[in-house]
C-alpha cells in the first residue's frame, strides 16, 4: 500500500520518516540524500551525505571542508539501506553526476526524480526510465505550452552573428554543456571561460567528460578581436554588466523572462519540458505522481479521472 506520507515537505526540506533522512534537504541535517549539486538542492554542512562522486566533488569544490562531515558515495544501481528504507541512484540526465533517487518500502517503489532531462546531452549521464508505484516529479515546465526546442537548433543561432557574445550561464552544469555544444556545432567560435567557472570544466574533465576547445578569459583578446569571441560568464557577472559594449548579450535557459532585452534568444534548458513529463510518467507507470518544485495543476487537470496527481509544493 502506497504510503501517503511516504515523503512531506518541512522546513527543512523533503523528509522521509521511514527512513528518517531528508531529500536535497534546505537546511544541515543527519542523513541527507542528495540528488545533484546544485545549490538549490545541495547544501553544506550535513553530517551524512549520500551521492555520486561527481556531486561529492562539486559540493567539496563549492563549500570546502564545510560540504559535510562524512560523504558515502553510491554508484548508480548500487543499492544501500537508510533506516528500513532501500535506496538507488539512477541517472536524471541534468547535469555529470545527478541522480534519481528510487526508494522501496515495504514492497512499494518511489521515484524520486530531482532535477532532470531526458533529451540527449553527451556532457552528462543519459537519463534513464524507472518503473515505480510514485513518481514524485519536478514540475518546472509542467505546462503544456513550454515546449523546448533542439538545443542543437538553438546554439546554432550563435553561428548567425560575428559580433563577440557576451553568454550568461550556470557555473554548473550549463557552461559545460554550452562549451560541448558550441565546440560541435559553432567551430568558428573561439570560446573563454570566466575564472568562476573553470574550476567546474576541470572536474567534468577529470571524469571523462571531453567538452572540446576552451580558454580561461583574456580580456585583451576580447578587446582586439571585434569578431567571433564567445566569453562564458556566471548570471551575477551577467546581469553586473548590463549595459556592456561591443557584444550581443545572450543567456541560455529554459525561462522567457531571461531572455528579454537580449541579443539572441537561446532557450537551451536542462529540465524537462510538458512533452518530456508526459513522456516519462507513461514510461515509469506510476499509480500517482506527486508533483514538486513548480505548479503542478496542468499535470492534475490533464490526468483528471485517469491518474492521481497530488501536488507537494
């Protein structure tokens, strides 16, 4: 029988009391299983923090001796106890090293998906479909007019201007993407990297992951090179320098609102969109999805009579 209480939300983030451990807790906790290393989702200061080893050296890059007293790092499919809860990662597809979190209780299975793509993305893990009793899925697209475009579309639009861009992008996950991308699909582009974000490149490189050409930012090669010069900024870098000169000013994501007042629009996101959703809830075959981190009333109305949707946020 499904648990209704299997995981509430609390201050402190998503709890399990089966188990007694918190997902992607908000606050230091005991047991904390993490799903990625952002830092909506990863925080430092935990006293027990279960991931994968790319999302261990992320947090220990970001909070230093503070990323948690003791990490135990699980390879995806490898399976392991926290109270009477058994637990697995699976990959999520969202950035190198994130995981889906599938638990079993008592005979039945839930699906934890964190953040997640399933589109293809040869800088990170592919996603990978899980069947479960409860699929508790993020929402941050679940509406029916985000659909997202072929990211191989959208950074192909950067091969239609030779003015220099300024592309704002997450440290995490995004540049990374961005570079790959840009490195297959934009050879004419000659891509820098903020100092900020390089340390990120280096751990993607050192676990396999081949992004192609970059540079650390020169800002004289950025001043003699009126053409063709991609600089790679975080959002606070970005937005810091809004009125900047000499460059068309681009950021990559899935929102909207990010992309007015810009140069180019580049809606390349790393969460699923309304199609996507769908698509992975009739592949995991769930008896209920429970909905988080977005609005989940589309999703409610559109399954209405057919699957229970509850929604936790």
């Amino acid at each position: 029988m499904i648990k209704e209480d299997f995981i509430v939300i609390t201050p402190t983030g998503l709890y399990c009391r089966y188990g007694d451990f918190y997902l992607d807790p908000q606050q230091p906790v005991k047991e904390a299983v993490v799903s990625h290393a952002h830092g909506d989702h990863a925080i430092g200061g935990s006293q027990n923090v279960y991931c994968t080893a790319p999302t261990e050296s992320f947090m220990k890059h970001r909070y230093r001796k503070f990323a948690a007293v003791d990490f135990h790092i699980k390879a995806y499919h490898e399976q392991f106890k926290i109270g009477e809860v058994f637990i697995s990662f699976y990959s999520a597809g969202h950035i190198l090293g994130s995981a889906q979190v599938f638990m079993e209780y008592e005979g039945v299975k839930y699906l934890y998906t964190g953040d997640y793509k399933i589109e293809p993305d040869a800088s990170c893990e592919p996603f990978e479909f899980v069947k479960a009793d409860v699929l508790i899925t993020e929402s941050t697209f679940a509406n029916p007019e985000t659909i997202h475009p072929s990211s191989i579309e959208e950074i192909e639009k950067l091969n239609g201007t030779k003015s220099n861009i300024m592309l704002g992008a997450y440290a995490l996950g995004k540049s990374q993407r961005l570079i790959q991308l840009m490195h297959q699909y934009c050879p004419g582009k000659n891509v820098m990297v903020h100092h900020s974000i390089m340390p990120f490149v280096k751990i993607y490189e050192d676990y396999g992951v081949k992004l192609g050409n970059y540079k650390m930012y020169d800002r004289k090669v950025m001043k003699n090179n009126p053409e063709s010069q991609v600089y790679i900024v975080p959002p606070m870098v970005f937005h810091s320098y809004h009125k900047a000169i000499n460059v068309v000013r681009v950021f990559a994501s899935g929102w909207k609102k990010l992309q007015q007042q810009n140069g180019i629009s580049l809606y390349i996101s790393d969460h699923a969109d309304w199609n996507a959703i769908l698509e992975t809830i009739e592949k995991v075959k769930p008896q209920q999805v429970w909905t988080l981190h977005g609005d989940g009333k589309q999703l409610k109305e559109y399954f209405d009579g057919k699957l229970a949707v509850k929604i936790l946020n």
